[in-house]
C-alpha cells in the first residue's frame, strides 16, 4: 500500500543487555542457520506490527508520547527460555501488574483511537523476547532450544521508555523513544539529557 508504513511498539533491554541478547541470535545464526531474528533489536512486542500512513508518523510519535505520559517506570525480570509450538524459541518476561496494564492501555489506545485491528497476541499477550522463529526448521528445534537454555540471559531491567519501531528496507529500526513519564502517586524525575 502506498504510503503505508510497518510499525510496532515494544520494550527494549539497556543495550548491555541488547547486545548479550545479539551475540545469543548471532551464535544461532551461525551454528544453525536461523537468522530472521536477526532482522529486529532484542524486544518485548507491547503491540503487534501494524500499517499506518507514513504523512501521519509525527502526529502517531506525538499521540504515543503523551499516551505514555503518565506511565511510570517498572522493573522487568527475565526468566527461562521458553516456546511457542516447535516454530518460535525466546527469553520470557515475568509479566507484572505495571506491564500487563501498560500493554492493556496500549491496546485499547490503539483500537478506539488510531482504529487498529486488535491481533489475537495482542488480546493474548505472553511477554517474551524472541530469539528464533519463522525460518526455525522443526529438525532443528531440539538444538536450538538447547543452545538458547545453555546461553539463556539472566537478568532484572529498568524499563524506563517504550519504542515506536519502523520496517525499513526489511529490518526493524527505532524510529522514536516514547518516554514514561511519572504517575501522581509515584513520581519518578526524567533527567533532562533523556529529555531531548
């Protein structure tokens, strides 16, 4: 579609995080040949990719930022590897009351004002990072899975900031950072450098 845009809206680890999680998909792609993961930063999906009309990105940024005002910022653990079916492998996410809310918001958001399809794994949300999938051959999910369990990151995070995230020439980029604000009841201060 013309003028159309891909889009998605996840949490991304710190990046010392974020490049364990690479060196993880790295070895994957080398020892076995599955590389799609490859494609996007190490992510928690908070909203299924979507087509929205790239004249209208600014204003998309503007409406999620403020939506994301009033989001404090919360702890994420991540947990053991996990599966969906023989055909995805990934880090999970303890889910939380702050991150089941914050997806819950984000979703209802996303249908009544910008008039978005609601997917089934946006109405049956699992927190996870994804490691492999779509070119996973189920011959080789055994190993896969064992290598991910043997490399598996361990680890408690500040998500401080949500990202709206773009297909560009067949990867995922980071086209805007959505910043938490701070709630009434707990005020979190934004030093001013995350600011601009």
């Amino acid at each position: 579609m013309k003028g159309m845009g891909k889009y998605f809206v996840g949490l991304l680890p710190p990046p010392a995080l974020e490049s364990q999680f690479k060196m993880l998909k790295q070895g994957i792609a080398e020892q076995f040949q599955v590389k799609y993961a490859l494609q996007a930063p190490a992510h928690l999906t908070l909203k299924m990719p979507f087509r929205y009309k790239e004249a209208k990105e600014r204003e998309l940024v503007v409406r999620l930022t403020t939506l994301l005002e009033i989001q404090a910022p919360f702890q994420l653990q991540l947990t053991r590897i996990g599966h969906f079916g023989r055909r995805n492998i990934h880090q999970q996410v303890a889910p939380n009351e702050s991150l089941l809310q914050l997806q819950t918001t984000l979703r209802s958001f996303c249908k009544r004002s910008l008039h978005l399809v609601e997917e089934l794994s946006d109405r049956n949300f699992q927190p996870h990072i994804t490691l492999a999938y779509k070119d996973l051959k189920p011959t080789h999910f055994e190993e896969v899975l064992a290598f991910a369990q043997k490399n598996a990151v361990s680890a408690e995070f500040l998500a401080e900031k949500a990202y709206l995230m773009k297909k560009v020439e067949g990867r995922w980029k980071v086209i805007a950072p959505l910043i938490f604000g701070s709630s009434s009841e707990n005020p979190v201060p934004i030093p001013k450098e995350e600011i601009s």
